[in-house]
C-alpha cells in the first residue's frame, strides 16, 4: 500500500525541529544553548510556510485516519503561532529561572505536533494518540522549574486529574466503537445514518463520555477545579501555552467530532452542553472577581472564556463553526499579550502576581501597561478590539440558530466579566506602588511577543472579515 506522506508535512516538520533540538542540546555548551530558542522558531516557520503551501488542498494518508484540509491546516498554523509566541516569551524567563532550555523547547515543539494531530484526526484513535502526545509534553512543561515545589504539584495535580479525563474519554471511544464497528468518522458517521431504533443504548453512553473527556480539556464546569492551581503553579509561559493552545486542540476535536460526524445526534448533546455553557460562564466570572492574584484571574477567565466558546458549538451547522473558530483566533492572542505582561513583572524567583503589584504599571513602563490595557480591554470584549468581533460572532450564531437565551446570559456574562478586568487597568493608572516591571534592554523577545499580541487584538477587532472568511473556509471544508 502506498502511503500519502503531504499530509503529514506540517506535523513531521514540528516533530523533527523538536528532534533537532533535542539532539544539539547534547553538544552546545551552557551559554550556547539560547541557540535552541531561534531553532525552534526557525522549524516552527518552516511548518507555518508548509501550511500556506498546502492550503486548498484536500489529501488523506492511512486510509483517511490523517486528513489535510483546511480546517486542519487552520488549526496548524494557529498552534504554530502559538507556540512561537510562548517560545520568544520564554527566552528571557528560562535564564531567571534556570529550566533546561533544551528539554523545554523540545516539549513545547512535541506538544504542538499532538495539537496538529488532534486537528487532523479523522479517527478516534488517531484523536486520542495526538492528545496523549500533546498531554504528556504539557503534564512535563508543568513541573519544569523543578526548584519550586508549587509547580511541582501543580503537575502532579494536572497528571493525576488528566488521567481521569483520559480514562472517561477512551473509555467512550470504546463504546462508540462497540456500537459502530470502527473508531473511523466516516465509518461512524455512516452508523448514524441507520434508523436511530437500531443505536444501542451503550452508544449514547460513549458520547456522553467523550463529552466529559473533551470538558476535562476545556475546563468547563464541573471539570475546571483543576485549572487554577496548576495555572499557578506552572511556569507562567507554559500556563499561557495551556489556556490558549491545548483548548484550541481540544475545541478542534470537538468541532471534528461533534459538529459534523454527530451532528445527527445533536439533539441529545445540544441541551446538556447549554447548560454547561451557562454554568462555565457564570461560574468562572464569579470566581474570578474574587481572586488576588492576577495570573488566578487569568486562569479562571479562561475558564469563562471555555464557556463563550461552548456557544459556538451548541450553536452547530455553519454559523456556530464559523464563529467558534474565529473566536479561539481572536483569543489567542490577547490571552497570549496578558500572560506577557504578568512574565514582565517578575524578578528573579518573585512573579509579582498580586493586583498591588501593577499599581503604577501604565506610567512606570507606558507601553507595558499600554498593552495590558488593551488585553483586558479585549477580553472583556469592549470594541474595536478582537474579543468585541469574537463575541458579537459567537452571540450571533446563537441567536441565528434559535439559542436567543444563551446569547442573552452570554452578553450578561461579558459585561460581568468587565469588573476584574478593569480592576487591572485602575492599578496601572490610578494607584501608586507596585513593581517597575521588564525594559526593552532587560527582554526584548518578551516585548516583541508581547507587541505581536498587540498587533494581533488590534487587526483582528478593526479588519475581521479576512480572519472570518478564513474560519468559515476552514469548518466548511469539514462537510
């Protein structure tokens, strides 16, 4: 049998950038090895040029377990974009700390090709392989500053409660394999074109599985208790590659699976996932304006942020897809630009997490507390900027597709949302105190990160319609 090796191009190339730097990692000296960092995001653009190459294009490998489609190659250059900006963010942060640079970036690169995997999966063993893949690199990347013991038991935490999830998933894997005879898509999807008489029970019970799996990923509520300690207790680079690139991959296997091979069966999964959205929402605003500490409040503003995303796949059909992956586009980058900001903060072994310590942050270093700004400003989805676009999509899609409630608690949600965010904003510019914070001179990588998020929230909230065309190419290309 003759195998298709283009669709594997983006994620080989990934693979052997993270081969690479494992391997010269053996040979450069201590004060060489900042080298690894430019290698990383040399084999990332390679990969990101490969994905502009092949867009349009429509290839399987392994008897169509591997697709190459846009929707894939969508998420690849997201993932892609992802991890060069937690790679540039980290330069600087890995020489404070002291956490092996090699084994790092070689993590990250290994993570990112199970997120390519989990996108381009057209099987449910495949799926799971790739999110192993991307699990066990971030399980890892948790308790890389292996001096401080709070990462130490974040990853514990993360390992042991990713276990579970794990288990619940593989577990509705086998299921649904029971039922249909293949963890193939199309094979399964075929099984749902029977007479819904002839669906045994134990199916439904797969999906109700696969679902608890999937929320586990996301952090949506009731499987979110996990999320705040661990974004805590990582590495502040790697709880930034958490919140925006394993939801992202877990979002894309939800939009693969769910949205189109079960889209038949919609109708028993649409309802419980409403109610998980609304209660992921509320749930994370509420907790969120009761932390002191900014990175907390990150970590369970992403926990809100899982249920906005969660409207888009209640939603379904072309505006629910359109919107959602449009949404994890304009979220990638201002959750990306905050955690930025919380990095340029610490100093030596102290974060300097506590709201008291932006107090000052807008006169002290302009353009950090500029940035900042523009971040919160996002998130809680004021206009002109991306996370404005990313909601006024995702509550559209709703209303478009008969969910006008769910709409209605999400906007309720986003304006509840503005307390903690602007809480920021009033420390930078109208208290006194708090930490000066990173120069230009003391981490330039840092800036330029933080300046591409920048640029990222800015286009995306004043010209969205490239982005939104793009995203609407992408889940189409699914059907």
């Amino acid at each position: 049998m003759e195998i298709n090796f283009t669709p594997l191009l983006p994620a080989a190339e990934v693979a052997l950038a993270a081969l690479t730097v494992l391997l010269l990692d053996l040979f450069l000296k201590e004060e060489e090895k900042g080298l690894l960092a430019w290698i990383s995001v040399l084999g990332l653009a390679i990969a990101s040029a490969m994905t502009f190459l092949l867009w349009g294009s429509q290839e399987g490998a392994f008897q169509d377990t591997y697709l190459l489609d846009s929707f894939s190659l969508f998420f690849s250059q997201l993932f892609i974009g992802v991890a060069v900006i937690t790679v540039l963010s980290s330069v600087h942060y890995l020489r404070e700390t002291g956490i092996r640079q090699g084994e790092y970036y070689a993590l990250i690169l290994f993570s990112t090709f199970g997120m390519i995997l989990m996108a381009s999966a057209n099987d449910l063993v495949v799926f799971f392989l790739g999110l192993e893949t991307m699990s066990i690199a971030v399980y890892v990347l948790t308790g890389m500053w292996r001096e401080r013991s709070a990462a130490s038991e974040a990853a514990m935490k993360y390992f042991i409660i990713g276990a579970f999830a794990t288990g619940f998933l593989l577990y509705g894997v086998a299921l649904i394999y029971g039922a249909a005879g293949s963890t193939h898509f199309d094979r399964v999807a075929a099984f749902l074109a029977r007479p819904a008489q002839q669906w045994p029970l134990f199916f439904y019970a797969g999906i109700f599985l696969l679902l608890v799996g999937l929320a586990f990923k996301v952090a949506a509520v009731p499987f979110h208790f996990w999320v705040p300690d661990v974004y805590e207790g990582a590495p502040t680079p790697i709880a930034g590659f958490m919140a925006v690139g394993v939801k992202a991959a877990a979002f894309a296997g939800w939009a693969r699976i769910f949205l189109t091979q079960l889209a038949p069966v919609q109708s028993e999964w649409a309802d419980p996932l409403w109610v998980l959205a609304v209660l992921t929402m509320t749930l994370g605003n509420l907790l969120a304006i009761v932390q002191t500490s900014v990175k907390r409040m990150l970590a369970y503003s992403s926990i809100a942020h899982a249920g906005y995303l969660l409207i888009g796949v209640v939603a379904g059909n072309e505006a629910g897809g359109q919107a959602l992956l449009f949404y994890l586009l304009t979220y990638a980058p201002m959750t990306l630009g905050a955690f930025g900001v919380v990095m340029a903060l610490k100093k030596g072994d102290q974060d300097h997490e506590g709201y008291g310590d932006y107090a000052g942050l807008g006169w002290k270093r302009p353009f950090l507390g500029m940035a900042m700004a523009l971040f919160m400003l996002s998130l809680a989805g004021f206009p002109p900027l991306a996370g404005f676009a990313g909601k006024f999509y995702l509550f559209r899609s709703a209303v478009v597709e008969g969910y006008t409630s769910l709409a209605v608690l999400g906007a309720l949600n986003s304006l509840l949302s503005v307390i903690y965010y602007l809480r920021v904003i009033v420390m930078m510019y109208m208290e006194e105190g708090g930490v000066e914070g990173k120069s230009l001179a003391d981490a330039p990588l840092l800036y330029t990160a933080i300046a591409i998020s920048v640029i990222g929230t800015i286009y995306l909230g004043l010209l969205p319609a490239t982005a939104l065309d793009l995203s609407r190419q992408s889940f189409l290309s699914l059907r």
